[in-house]
C-alpha cells in the first residue's frame, strides 16, 4: 500500500480522498496489519498455459522463450526499473543491476534476438487492464492490484499468498 | 490560446470532473468494517480515480492494448509530455522504452537506433606513419528492426566508419528472418559468424561493448581481424528451453571469404563452393548467468588468377570455444579460436590460434576491467600474410567504464603488449609498446 502512494505523486488532488480516507482509519497495529504485498505473475484469464516453475519464468520475463505452447508470440508488459515489482524481478529472478538489465533489452534488439522491445506500464492497475485485454500477454503486479480479468499464475506450485512464495517485496529502508 | 494555457484549463477541467465524480462516488459508500476492507476500497478508489484520469486526458481508458508496440496503452513510456519532472516514473528514470525511435503501422512496427563513438589514443612507438597521440572518429552505427506480424522480422545495420582518410558506409547486417517457434528460424541476408561469441555478442555496438577494442580474434576484416565476421547466406537456428537448461543450435550456409581476408563476398561468390558453419550453446537452468558453447566454420578459399602463390584454393578449418559468466554486477568472457589454412598450391598447413580472458565488476556507474589478449599465428601463410595478419601479438589491458548516463559512456584504458612486425625488408622484428586510448560511446 505504502509503495503505490508514490504514484498518486504527480497528481496531488488525487490523493485528496485518498489521505481523507487515511486519517479516518485507525491506526494500525501489529494485530490489524495488512500482509505484504508480493509481486504476482498475471496473464489473461482465457490463457490456459501451466504454471511455471521459477526458472520457466525467468524464461518468459526474459523473452527466453518467446511464444506461447499455443503457437501464438509472448506479448511482455513490462515495469519501470523505478517499481516495486522491477526491482523485486532484478533482486529474486534476474540477478541483474538496472544497467545490466538495460544493457541486456538493448544487446537481444541489437542482435535480432527480439523484434522490438517491450513496452513498459507505469502504473500496476492498467498492467492489470492491459493484459486483461490480451489473450498474449504476461505481466508483474503488486498482489494488491490485481482484479478480475487476469490469472494469477503459481510459481514452483506456490501460490501468492503461501509461504515461501518466491518474489516478496522488500520494503526499501 | 498558447499551449500552457490549454493544459492548465484541461488540468481544471479534468480535476473538477472528476473531483465531482469522486464525491458522487463516496456518498454512497458504506464505512469499511476493518482495515483490510478499507484498504481495498482505496485501491478501488484509486484505480477509478486513474481511469477517469485517463478517460479525460487521452479519451480511452488504461491499456488501450498490450502490444509492444505504437498502440501500447496509454499508461506505456511514451508520453506526450516526456519531461513531467513531477512524475516519478518518468522516461528518464526507466530502462529501456526511451531508447530508439519506435513506430507503428498497421501490422508494421519499426524500431531506429542509434550508435556512436569518438575517441583519443597515444601509442609508444607510433604505429606506421601515424603521429603518437591522434584524435579518432570511430563510428556511427544505424540500426533499425522492422516486425511485421508475428513471426517476419527484418533488421539492417548500416555503419559509417572511418578507413585511413576516408569515410566509409557499409552496410555491416541486412537480413530477414520468419519464426516457426521458439525451436527453429529461418534466416536469409548479411550476418555476423557464429565464429565468436563476441561477434554475435556486441556486432558494431561500441556501447555494449566494456572494452575500447575488439579482441584479436573478434577484429573485423578491415581491422586486423583474421577470423570472417561476416557472412551473406541462409541460416537456420533456435533455442530449447528445457528443465536442465536452455540450448542454443545455429547452422548456416554462406558465400565464405574472397581471394584476400579484406573481401567479405557480400554481394557475390567467386566460387561454387560454400561455407559452413555451426554453433552451439548452452545455458544451465542451475547457475543463471553462465554460457557455455562453442562452433565451427569449413571453407574454400577460391584461388588468384595470375598468382603462382595463390593459383589454387585454400581450405579454411575454424574452431572456437567459449565460457561467458555474468551475474550481478560480474562479467566474464573468455574465448579461443584454432585457424587453419591448408594451401593446396604450397602443399602447407598453417595452425593459427587467439584467445583471450576478460572480466569486469560493475561498481554503481563505474565498471573496472582487464583483458589479455594473445594471438599466436605460423608465420608465412600466403592468405593471411597478405595483410600482415599472420604474426605473433599479445596484450594485456586494464581499463574503467563510467556510465555517467544510461545512454552514454566514457572508457579509459591502458595497454601494454609486444608484436611482430614485419618490416620492408622482410625482416621480422619484436617491439614492446603502449597505449592510452579513451573513447565515448553512446546510443539512443
């Protein structure tokens, strides 16, 4: 929740309800605490493809592989490098720093490895309509954003909400 | 009414819209029971609230299309006011979307991109007439990838460069490929080998390369390179991604090398026989970041009508291997190359072999290196003598990388190392040199 407020920052009157609807709410305490956001894999809900394991997922994310069983071509959605799911990729999938990664989309176009490269959606909710709209589509959100639309895929068989589940956001210090 | 004007009256008349709307849509809504629920609601809020934004700014909701290409969504990095210093995820501050110039039409997406480098070097002794220290213009590379559909892709990169006084275009890649699938493409046009991972690596990219210089093995033909680096044919390839990890396969057949290392038979072939070449790689699913492979090329040299030296063909054997690792901010790659040359008029084999072992450590912009770099070559033979590429050299470099914008980098290097010359006598003789060589290279 903390790490989506940023988002409203270019928009000052929009927070308006926002921090009317904070102030009423009671102050948290550890016992009412909402569970951390982890960063989920979503695609279209039609999409019937198997849930990945953590290594086919950074083979999709990474345009290793770049179609889907059906036949049909892998339409990435990507993140900014500044998100909360961007960095949570390159920490726990990529093992990459941001100039690596950037140097990795730039180096696959350069060679002809892909045809073009992806685009990027700022904000979590319209990643979740954009894929919501695509039979082709995979993308990272925030647990928080997802709504109906999207398949929230399983990673390694876990689910987001299990224990263990591999892409937790780390809250910056 | 000027621009500012308009968007200030289309900021008010959008905040009042939907200010009113956000106001219509609390009265109704019910106190949340618990924080959870009021959390949500929020979220709920928000996402209207970004909707109708949207709605009122561009007249279509969030992700009007996932496609990555013109028609994105309207939430994708290309906006209309790329500088909005407000915006916390502003093109500027992103990855990749704000590289190359992107286009759409239809079924047509284009994507431009630009290369560039400029440098200084000071070498100790000069190398032939050249002073000690000379400015250089090293090259301005056009690439542009055309996707049309899903699975035809074409791709040309054409290069300026300079050779000695002049400047030169050449159109260095020019090939389009259709996509079964992930297992198998099909490739027709002007490419790079698969000789050398670093050539298929970086192509004429000095910005992706750490290094100023190629290594030897990877020096282009003009450049005193002995290995092809490019070829014109039909190549077949793909990829397997499998639970050990992923393989890589790529087999192509190509015009092959002209008469002298210098002549890249781009256009034509001077004979009927062919070049081969394959390559393999393979990347395990356990140890992200490594890449192992390796491949080779056969070819027949065509002779040189008029030449007792070179009146037949010469058979070309290549070999290569290569380990690669890079992993957070580490980067490695070694790689080593056997030549040989049978020359079936001198009735002689020549065994050549190069390699070399570089590594980096990205600290935040700056990145440290070194290289060394060897080239052990059997002097004498009649195809590579010619450009005086068949003699011994070594080199050891260390260097830093400063990626002082996401685009651009600046690199300093030193050099230390010892060739063979062959002088106008004949003679050969072994000199210790040194070099300073600094270079900007950028992209967009």
């Amino acid at each position: 929740m903390i790490s989506r407020l940023p988002s409203l920052g270019a928009r000052p009157w929009a927070t308006t309800p926002v921090l009317a609807a904070l102030f009423a709410t009671p102050a948290w305490t550890g016992d009412g605490a909402a569970p951390a956001p982890v960063v989920v894999v979503i695609v279209h809900k039609e999409n019937k493809v198997a849930d990945p394991t953590f290594k086919e997922l950074r083979a999709l994310l990474l345009l290793d592989r770049q179609f889907w069983p059906d036949g049909s071509r892998v339409v990435l959605i990507r993140r900014p490098t500044t998100s909360a799911e961007e960095k949570t990729l390159l920490r726990e999938l990529y093992s990459m720093t941001e100039d690596k990664l950037r140097k990795y989309w730039t180096g696959r176009l350069f060679r002809g490895e892909i045809p073009a490269l992806p685009s990027i959606v700022r904000a979590g909710p319209a990643a979740v309509a954009a894929v919501s709209k695509d039979r082709q589509a995979i993308s990272v959100v925030l647990s928080t954003d997802v709504e109906d639309g999207v398949r929230t895929l399983s990673i390694d068989g876990k689910r987001p909400e299990d224990k263990g589940y591999p892409l937790a956001v780390k809250e910056a210090k | 009414m000027s621009y500012r004007m308009s968007r200030i009256a289309t900021f008010a008349a959008a905040s009042a819209w939907i200010g009113a709307h956000s106001l219509r849509a609390e009265e109704p809504a019910p106190a949340p029971a618990g924080v959870e629920e009021r959390l949500k609601d929020l979220e709920r809020r928000n996402r209207e609230l970004e909707s109708r934004l949207q709605a009122v700014e561009g007249g279509e909701g969030p992700g009007a299309s996932a496609r990555p290409a013109g028609d994105a969504p309207e939430d994708a990095e290309h906006p209309e006011d790329p500088e909005d210093p407000e915006d916390p995820a502003s093109p500027a501050e992103d990855g990749v979307s704000d590289s190359g110039l992107s286009a759409r039409y239809g079924q047509l997406q284009l994507t431009l991109q630009i290369f560039g480098d400029v440098g200084f070097s000071y070498r100790n002794p000069p190398r032939g007439d050249d002073a000690h220290a000379s400015f250089f213009f090293g090259s301005l590379g056009l690439l542009t990838s055309a996707q049309i559909g899903e699975r035809f892709q074409a791709l040309s990169e054409t290069l300026i460069e300079s050779e000695e006084e002049e400047v030169e275009v050449d159109q260095e890649r020019l090939w389009a490929r259709w996509v079964f699938s992930d297992f198998l493409y099909a490739k027709l046009g002007i490419e790079h080998t698969n000789v050398s991972r670093w050539n298929r690596l970086y192509n004429h990219g000095k910005w992706l390369e750490t290094s100023i210089q190629r290594p030897f093995l990877a020096r282009f033909e003009h450049h005193e390179g002995f290995v092809p680096m490019h070829y014109a044919g039909v190549e077949l390839g793909g990829r397997r991604v499998t639970a050990l990890g992923t393989l890589e396969y790529v087999g192509a057949v190509s015009n092959g090398r002209g008469p002298t290392p210098g002549e890249r038979q781009l256009t034509g072939d001077l004979n009927d026989s062919k070049a081969f070449e394959s390559s393999l790689s393979f990347l395990p699913a356990d140890l992200a970041g490594l890449r192992v492979g390796g491949g080779c090329r056969f070819d027949e040299i065509p002779g040189i009508d008029g030449d007792p030296a070179r009146k037949h063909s010469i058979l070309e054997l290549i070999g290569n291997a290569y380990v690669e690792y890079r992993n957070g901010a580490l980067e490695t790659l070694a790689e080593m190359t056997f030549l040989q040359n049978d020359d079936r008029t001198g009735g002689r084999t020549f065994d050549h072999f190069s390699a070399y072992i570089q590594v980096g450590y990205q600290v935040g912009s700056w990145t440290p290196y070194t290289r060394f770099d060897v080239r052990e070559m059997e002097r004498g033979d009649p195809y590579l003598s010619e450009e005086d590429v068949d003699l011994d050299r070594w080199e050891q470099i260390i260097g830093v990388r400063h990626d002082f914008y996401e685009h651009a980098a600046v690199k300093i290097e030193l050099g230390v190392g010892r060739e063979e010359r062959r002088r106008d006598s004949g003679a050969i003789s072994r000199d210790v040199y040194w070099t300073i060589g600094t270079q900007l290279a950028w992209f967009f």
